[in-house]
C-alpha cells in the first residue's frame, strides 16, 4: 500500500529515526524541517523517487497537541442523540405517511459529530446586523439533521417535521435538500447537486477577500465551511477549483470531507484509502490537510506503538476492509486486522472482543473534531480542508450501519428503533416507540438552554437566511438616453455593450457595485480598456513589470481592482457571478455581477450552476457574447452557439432576451438594474450579444414597452395598399437579414413586409402561457390577450421569424400566431465558414427569408403558386436539392 517498499534493515531505520528525534529534541522542529528540506532535494538531485504525498494513515494531531474540549460533553451527547432521534424519526414517519417519499438518514447518522461541534463552538450566527456571521455549506442529504437541530432550537415546528418533503401538504412542509427558493428565510446555498457546493464555497470564500481588499466590506475573521461527502469529490467540480483556494490564501475557508467510505451504491474506494487519495490532492494543491481518522480509543494503542506495527496495518488495510470491520464482530476484529502481524495481535490480547467495536473512528469523537476545527480556525495564509473518517449509518444497527445499502435506507421498523433509542438513550416509552414520535425536552431543561446558550453566543441560528431590504439608487431615464440615440459608425451589440458598462463602472453610486467577470476572453469582446482604468483583482497586486506596461491597455493588477478576470474556468467564473449575484443576501451588500463569456461554453457546460444560481435567488446579468451559429465567422461546430436561448428558457426567474440594438440593450439593462436592485426581484438576466459590426440606429418613439416584452415593430412596409403583406420577425443580428428581405420583397416580388424585432420569444412565451392559464381558470371573465397576439393578430399576412438560433426558439410562441407561423433557425452542427456562407448554408438569409415568405403567401393563394416561389429560387440563387443542414 502507498508503494511503500518493505524494510529489509530495521536497525538501520531506526537509526535514522532516533537521528531525527535527537535533532527536533535538541535543535528544535524548524531545523528538522530544514534537514528534512534538504535530504529531500537531495535525493531529487540523486534521482531517488520523492517520497509519497501523503502521511502515515493516522490523526494529523496527536493525542499531546490536542487541546481541552471547552464544552460540556454529557449535555452535547444527549443534544446530538436528540437530534439524531429527530432526524430519524422525521424520514421514518414521511415514508409512513407516503411510501417511497425518500429521505436519507444515513448521511446525517455519519456526519452527526462534525455537524454539533461545529453548530455548539464554530458556527457564528448573522449577528445583530443579520448580514455578518460564518456562511456554512450543509451536505444535501444531511438536511434531516438540520432540520431536527433547527426543530430543537424551537425555529421549527413538528408539524413542518411532520411534512418533510410533503411541502405541498397543509400547513407546509420542509424542501427535501438545501433550497433557498423553497424556504428562503432558512436555507442559503443549494449544495445537493454533488460538486456545486464546493466549488460555490471556494469562490464565495475568494469574494469575501475581493470585497475586503476593495474597502467594501470591513476585514473580519468571518469564515466559510463546506461539507462534502467523499463520494461527491469524485465530481471534478469539487476538486477543480482547489489550487485557486490555496493560490489566494483562503484562510476562510474549511473543508469538512465526510469520510464514511461509502456513496450510494457501494465503496468509495474499496480497493484504495479515499482519506489518503484526498490527502494527496489537496496537499498537491497547497491545502493544510488535516486527517480525523482515529478516536481517542486508539491513542493508548498508538502510543505505544513504538515500532510501528499499528500505523503499518492501519496504512495496509483497504477502504473495503475497514467497512466490513465496521459490521462484523470484535472477533473478526481481531483476527483480520490485528492479526495481521503477531506483534499487533499482542498489543490488543488484553482488549476483550466485545470491546473491539468501540475502538471509534476520529469523526465520531468530539474532541478530536473539536481540536481539528479550531487549529483549522487558526491557519493563516491557507485553507484548510479536514478529512473525517466516519461510519456511514452510525448507530443505525443492523438497519443499515457500514452496509452498502445503508444509503438508501428510510424505513426503520419497530425492532430496529428501538436499538436506536437505546444506543442513544432516547427517552421515548416502548409503547410510543412504533410511532416514532418526534421528541423536545422541555424549554428548561439542561440540555436546551446550553442548546441556545451555544447559539446565542455564536451570533444566533444557523443556517438562517436574509435578504437585504435597501435599494440601489440605480441610474435610469438619462443615464441611458446617450444609447437611444444610435451610433453613426458600424458596430457590434458587444462593443455597445461594453460601453455601456464602462459607464456604468463610472456611476458614483453603482460603479463601485459592478463585478465584470470574465474567463480570459475580454480581448475577444473588446474590453481590455477596462484593465488599466479598473484593474484586475489580484489578492497580492502585481508583482511583476507587466510586458505591456508602457502601452495604454496595460495588463493591470491591483489588490483593490474591480475586474475578476478568471482565467479559462467557466465554471470558477459562474461561481463568482453566484458570488456576486448572492452578496445581498450574504453580506448585505449588493454587488452588480456581469459576467460575459463565449456563449457556446455558457449553459451548455454549466447549467446546473446556473440552475442552482436561481434557486438561490441570485441576481445579476449573464452576457452569452459571440453569440449565433452565423453570425460567429469561421469558428465550427463546438463555438457556434444556436441553442443556448432554448437551455436559459427552462431556467423559471431567468429573463433572457436576444437584443439586435444597442437601445434594445439599454432598454433591458436599465429595467434589469431596477428590477433588481430597487425592487427586490429575485430574477437574473441573459443576454446574448453578436460581434457584427452594423449601424446601431435610434430608439423608434414608443418602442421600450415592446422591448421588454419581446416584440415591437420596428419599420412597417410602405406602400402596402394593395400588395399582399407578410409580418417578418428577426432577432440579434438577423434582424438585418429580415430587413433585407423586406428590401428584396418590396423591390422584386411587389410583396409588403413589417418587420419586427422580437428580443424574447421566452418572455412572449411566459407571457402567452399566463394569460392562457388565467383564461383557463376564470372562464366567465373576459379573456386576457397575449402581448404577442395583440401585436401580431391585426397584422395582415404570414408571420415569418429568423433568429440566429434553433428553430425551436421563436416556435415557442407559434400557438398564440392566429395567422400562421414559420420559423427559420440554425438547426445543426455548426460549420467554419463565413457568415454569408453560413447563412446561407442554414436557409437564414434574406433571401431564405423571402423564400418563405412567398412560399407562405403562395399556399395561401395570395401570390400565383408556384411560379413565385418557384422563380424566387431560381432568381436568388437558392439550390433545392442541397442537403438538409441539420442533418449534414
Ligand atoms: C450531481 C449529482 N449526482 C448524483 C446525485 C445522487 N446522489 C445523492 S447522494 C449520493 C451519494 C453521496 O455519497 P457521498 O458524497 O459519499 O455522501 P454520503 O452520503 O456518503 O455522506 C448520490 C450519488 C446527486 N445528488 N448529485
Ligand atoms: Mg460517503
């Protein structure tokens, strides 16, 4: 195990070792380190393997370093057995009111230690303030105990209890995970979608230090604790963000590793050491690694392990191995584990079988957690990650204790309760004990008022949500009018957006407010200005000459800048943005987060934080820049985005819109801002930007309601009398090709063409299905009309939509188009051509536009058919045999 090789010499090893102890007893643990230090890049020089990553598989603090246990350890027992009964009691009694409601009690039965040291001696509460206090990352599927805790502390109810994850029934219920949507005044990170948590921790710990070092936020200890399982850092998001925690220094920052050995199905690693797997990468990434392996039962065993016959099994033995210990018997004990070495075998000779079993793991003692939690509290200049080993189902019997299905395990019947109550010492009757009643000692009792003496001096409840009530005086009206008003020069929505924001970071009150965010992309955009005028945050400033730094778009660092330039994680980017976008509710202190990226690596790579960015009711504006299958030049089928207004339309507080002007976009912004930092809305924002360069012309009188609920007409036909008439829509840079069609189909088929801008067909569609539903449910009333359908019903003639995107996006409003709908999109792989050529190649052009629309109007008999269709392909050049482009 650990590749470690045998010892052929053992006198000789012992040499060494008495050498060193000599030299820390005489010269101190400084010149041991140096001498280790030494004999390190020596052997590298002699090309000898460096040692292995990690330590010998035993506590990182020894018994003598350990401090006194500040706590009361009778009381704290009993308050952890009546949350553990609760917690159990609470998934036992849903499943019996519903089968197959789930729950897990195994999860929490494992972490049930880590948990109550931290909430009676780390966790600090919001405070007087409501906004200061530790922002703490539960384990999804630990809820149950948070829950029962919270049922102790008297902030729930039994009746919630009752319903947990029945949120539907009367009186309310509790959300299964950590949903901030769901129970607002409660919970604040969505941690159960395996991965999220962490990395999420990692980046609010990063933006804490961001709004210190810009003067935003006074200095404190405040800290950040993540709980994980092991089997969640298998996720490459949990891991992936490690060595940006050790490179910024996060001494805010804990880590708690669940180490139970189990997920789901089976082992973590049962034919490895997953403690020693985590050791190994965290300490590779610069992490203080602390390992809670062993409880204080061992220590006499440890001590007197002279000549490492312990610590060698303890290292020898697999993760499956030390399962199964946890199930069998003291004899199987003894025989598989001590009996590896006969030296082993008579250290425990006089441990009688029955004993065997409390040899306890390190998560279950208290005071070595306490002791790893406060030298955690304590590092400077690092995070800290602790890894724990646990038992997963601690003290769940033969229900489910260290067994592989214990993950799953919900139904507990009368036999198995009542060995829980008595391992716990639950005062619960036999004759209560089927029922599984929830159980709360009375108010004065010893064990609640330290239960509420602890959190009243940590600062309050945890966790305990907040939303801050006061206002940003956002800019509005004048502020904006500048961008009505159009632009002479040819230039894209993206460069019209960058100005804005450039203002934007100028606006006395707000600009200090704004986070641009950005993964290594803002040259693409044009924003490198923004660099030498805001600086990029860096934790330690600039260190270095910058090669550029007698240019004007210097590559500038500084402690207090205001950019997050995060390099290529879109992921660690969007972490930032939740960050940011979740300051008002964790800081009280709301930031204005805008974070722009290559559309194509946006929701498609990271949805699921974006998802978890809108249940925890985040805010700010999300920038999908190169945005189009077309409308990209040359660059293929992985950066083309065509699709990511269909995947931002699932997410329900996202408001996404796909603007063709620069108004447009100064519309949206302008209204975003005030929606969500005047009025407290809970909604984000997408927007799609494009890098073609066109005139950005002036605000049409009376566009701005249109504008924000996704259509307005934006130049109506001339000379319609007479003619037939066709409504086009065009969305973002393809606007352009609807009003070329309008062009070619006034000038060449005597046909009269509205165009209309239609920036959101998802809040046309949310729009129509409200009105729908509110028809549905009032069927005397009179109806409600859909935006869409008061715009587009009175106008004469087929509708025809083109946007840079699939097909299916515009549909969305099909159903509510009275007249007809025919929608032309980018469906398929993208190719690396030219916009003309794509264009042309995805049947998105103007003269694709034409052709349906004469082909619309040729079925409906308005003109001759087929012989205008028919000469419009010939005439503009359109080939009817080329293959279909969502297939080639
Ligand atoms: C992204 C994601 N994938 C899968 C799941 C389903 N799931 C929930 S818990 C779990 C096992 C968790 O194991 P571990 O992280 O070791 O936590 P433990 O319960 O053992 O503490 C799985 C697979 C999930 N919640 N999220
Ligand atoms: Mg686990």
């Amino acid at each position: 195990m650990n590749g470690r090789p045998e010892d052929f010499d053992a006198i000789e090893t012992r040499e060494w070792l008495e050498a060193l102890d000599d030299v820390i007893a005489t010269r101190g643990e400084e010149r041991a380190r140096f001498l280790m230090q030494r004999l390190q890049d020596h052997a590298y020089r002699r090309t000898v393997p460096l040692p292995s990553p990690t330590t010998p598989y035993v506590n990182t603090i020894p018994r003598h370093e350990q401090p006194p246990f500040p706590g009361d350890r009778a009381l704290e027992r009993r308050i952890k057995s009546l949350v553990r009964w609760n917690a159990t009691a609470m998934v036992v009694r849903a499943n019996r009111h519903e089968d197959g409601i789930g729950g897990h009690i195994a999860t929490y039965a494992s972490a049930a230690t880590l948990y109550e040291v931290g909430f009676n001696h780390f966790f600090r509460g919001r405070g007087e303030s409501g906004f200061a206090g530790d922002l703490v990352f539960f384990q999804g599927h630990a809820s149950p105990g948070i829950y029962a805790r919270a049922f102790l502390e008297g902030r729930l109810a039994a009746r919630q209890l009752e319903n947990f994850r029945r949120e539907l029934a009367e009186g309310g219920g509790l959300s299964s995970y950590p949903h901030p949507w769901l129970m607002p005044g409660f919970w604040e990170f969505p941690t159960v979608s395996m991965g999220l948590g962490p990395i999420t921790a990692i980046y609010q710990a990063r933006f804490m230090k961001y709004l210190e070092n810009r003067g935003l936020l006074a200095p404190s200890d405040r800290r950040v604790w993540a709980f994980l399982g092991d089997g969640e850092c298998d996720e490459p998001e949990t891991l992936g963000a490690l060595t940006l925690a050790a490179r910024e220094r996060l001494d805010n920052l804990v880590f708690v590793v669940n180490c139970n050995l189990q997920r789901l199905d089976g082992p973590v690693r049962g034919n490895g050491k997953i403690i020693q797997e985590l050791e190994a990468a965290f300490r590779g990434a610069g992490w203080n690694v602390i390992k809670v392996i062993w409880g204080d039962s061992w220590d006499p065993l440890l001590e007197r392990d002279a000549d490492g016959w312990l610590v060698r099994a303890m290292n020898e033995t697999l993760d499956g191995e030390y399962q199964k210990y946890s199930v069998e018997g003291g004899a199987y004990i003894r025989e598989h584990f001590f009996g590896k070495f006969p030296e082993l075998a008579a250290m425990v000779a006089d441990i009688p079988d029955e004993q065997m079993p409390y040899l306890k793991r390190g998560g279950h003692d208290p005071e070595k957690v306490y002791a790893a939690y406060k030298l955690a509290a304590e590092t400077k200049g690092q995070p800290t990650v602790i890894l724990a080993k646990t038992i997963k189902g601690y003290g769940m019997g033969h229900a489910g204790e260290g067994r592989n299905v214990t993950h799953q395990q919900k139904k507990l019947n009368e036999d198995d309760l009542r060995a829980f109550r008595d391992r716990f010492d639950i005062p619960v009757s036999d004759a209560e004990l089927g029922e599984a009643p929830f159980y709360r000692p009375a108010e004065d009792s010893a064990e609640m008022r330290y239960l509420l003496e602890r959190r009243s001096a940590l600062g309050g409840f945890v966790p305990a949500r907040r939303a801050f009530s006061g206002s940003l005086a956002t800019p509005q009206g004048e502020f904006f009018a500048e961008f009505h008003s159009g632009v002479d020069r040819e230039v894209s929505t993206t460069m019209a957006f960058v100005q804005i924001l450039r203002q934007l970071l100028r606006h006395p009150e707000i600009g200090p407010r704004v986070v641009p965010i950005v993964p290594d992309e803002a040259r693409t955009f044009g924003m490198e200005s923004l660099f030498r005028q805001h600086g990029i945050y860096s934790s330690v400033g600039q260190l270095y000459e910058p090669v550029d730094s007698g240019t004007l778009l210097l590559y500038k660092e500084a402690k207090n800048g205001q950019i997050l330039e995060e390099g290529i994680t879109e992921a660690g980017s969007m972490c930032s943005f939740t960050a940011a976008g979740t300051s008002y509710a964790n800081h009280g202190l709301p930031m204005i987060p805008f974070f722009i990226y290559y559309s194509m690596f946006g929701y498609q790579r990271i949805g699921d934080l974006v998802w978890a960015f809108g249940d925890q009711r985040g805010r700010g504006f999300l920038l999908g820049a190169t945005a189009g299958r077309t409308t990209l030049n040359g660059e293929g089928l992985q950066h083309e985005d065509g699709h990511s207004h269909l995947l931002f339309s699932v997410v329900p507080n996202v408001v996404a819109y796909d603007p063709a002007y620069a108004y447009e976009i100064a519309v949206i912004l302008e209204e975003g801002l005030r929606r969500m930092y005047r009025d407290h809305e809970d909604v984000f924002y997408y927007l799609t930007l494009y890098n073609e360069n066109y005139r950005q012309p002036a605000m049409p009188e009376g566009a701005r309601e249109g504008i924000l609920r996704g259509l307005y007409r934006l130049r109506a036909a001339e000379g319609a009398e007479g003619r037939p008439r066709v409504q086009l829509l065009g969305s973002g840079s393809l606007l352009s090709e609807a009003l070329r069609a309008q062009q070619i189909l006034g000038e060449r088929f005597g046909v009269a063409a509205d165009v209309w801008s239609a920036t959101s067909y998802q809040q046309l569609r949310r729009d129509a299905l409200a009105c729908e539903r509110w028809n549905r449910l009032h069927p005397g009333a009179e109806p409600r009309v859909p935006w869409v359908t008061r715009q587009l019903g009175g106008a004469p003639g087929p509708v025809v939509a083109v946007s840079d995107f699939l097909k299916a996006v515009p549909d969305q409003i099909a159903r509510f188009v009275p007249q007809g709908f025919t929608p032309l999109g980018t469906d398929g792989f993208g190719r690396s051509a030219s916009r003309k050529e794509l264009r042309r190649f995805f049947e998105v052009d103007a003269e694709h536009v034409a052709l349906a629309a004469l082909a619309e109007l040729a079925r409906r008999g308005e003109v001759a058919p087929p012989d205008v269709p028919a000469r419009a392909i010939a005439e503009l050049g359109l080939d009817p045999d080329r293959a279909d482009p969502v297939r080639s």
